[in-house]
C-alpha cells in the first residue's frame, strides 16, 4: 500500500538526503544556498505546535545542491528505516595526520595507534571512522574543525563526498565526478583548489564521507 507524505517522513528525508551527501540538516542548507537555520528540527513545528513544512523553493534548491533527482529524493520520503540511531565511539584523527603511515591499512581501514574517540551515530559499517578537517580546501561544505564520518564499506557513486588516498600518501577530501575502469576524476569544493584527476593504479582507496558534525 503506497506510503502517504506526511510532515514526519518529508523531515526525514531531508534528514536522510543530508547524511547521504555527508551532511548535517544545517550543513545541507548552507550547501544549498539557504540560511543554515532553515532545516533547524526547531523550526519544523510552529510555536504554537502546528507542523511547518519545507517550502518548494527550498526542497528544489536542495535538490540542486546535491545533484538529486526528485524520484530520489521521495525514495527517501518511503523509506522505512528510522533516522534516529544508536551512538557508537569511532575512532577519530586529524586530516592533517592521515597522510602518515601507519593510520590506515591497505584496504582504507583504521588501523594502528594514535587514534582518539568521539561519539556518533552507530552506522552499520564498524570499520567507520571520523576526521577532524583542517585548513580551507573544503570550504563551503566542510570547514576547520569540522568532523567528518567516513565509512569504507559504503558504495560510492558520481557525486558523492569521498575520501581518497594516493600512492603518494597524500589524503584528500574531494567530491566524486567521474570513476572509470582506468580514470578517476575528483572535484574540489574550494574553487581556489584545483580539481584532480588519477590513473586507477595511484589509488591506494577511496571511502565515502557518509555524516558530518558542522
């Protein structure tokens, strides 16, 4: 039996639309040109108590903002799964530091010493793991101090927030453009940082950003 679009389900696939892209609700706002506050869970019901609902204009520019389609997105409104979840301790270093040796197996896993903790939602992936961002280079999605939830085991299409690491040791947060059997192309957020492109053999992996704390 088809699934009415209710106030509930409609927020959290705005929620759930957020956290595909690596996001907070605030952060998806920002992404999407709006006020960060648009999304705040306090706004989403009037003083009085009434339901308020997310305009057009805003669902639209969203939608924009994170390349997705409008089937996609009431995907999501249907979706059964709770966007509330369980809090786990993950482990947590700085981006700065992810490039040395010894943090990360082969295969993207965390590994080694050196490693803090921070609380976040229990994702299904128990290999996840958080980077705390420095510098300016993913400005205007992810800024200094910001944390950062990476998962080695999600899929990862075009368009989604990944982190990659290269023969080179270098460990960068990029955005996905266009993976293909030999190429990988990756888009910077910062305007003012080139875009990159890799042979497939200077990949040593690459994870998807699946939430991030802004």
């Amino acid at each position: 039996m088809p699934r009415s679009l209710s106030h509930n389900r409609l927020w959290a696939a705005i929620d759930a639309l957020a956290a595909r892209h690596g996001l907070t609700a605030s952060g998806l706002a920002k992404a999407a040109g709006l006020d960060p506050t648009t999304f705040n869970k306090s706004k989403r019901v009037t003083a009085a108590g009434r339901p308020r609902w997310p305009n057009t204009e805003s669902l639209a520019r969203v939608l924009d903002a994170t390349g997705s389609s409008l089937d996609a997105f009431l995907s999501l409104v249907t979706n059964d799964e709770s966007p509330e979840r369980a809090q786990r301790n993950v482990p947590l270093i700085g981006l700065a530091q992810a490039g040395r040796g010894g943090y990360f197996d082969d295969a993207g896993f965390p590994a080694g010493a050196g490693w803090e903790e921070v609380a976040f939602p229990d994702f299904k992936d128990e290999h996840a793991y958080a980077l705390e961002v420095s510098g300016d280079s993913m400005e205007p999605f992810y800024r200094e101090g910001d944390i950062i939830i990476v998962s080695p085991a999600a899929d990862i299409r075009r368009g989604d927030r990944v982190v990659v690491k290269t023969t080179k040791d270098e460990v960068m947060v990029k955005m996905l453009a266009r993976k293909s059997a030999n190429r990988v192309e990756l888009r910077s957020f910062n305007p003012a940082y080139e875009d990159r492109v890799f042979d497939m053999q200077e990949i040593v992996w690459m994870a998807r950003i699946i939430w991030a704390s802004q």
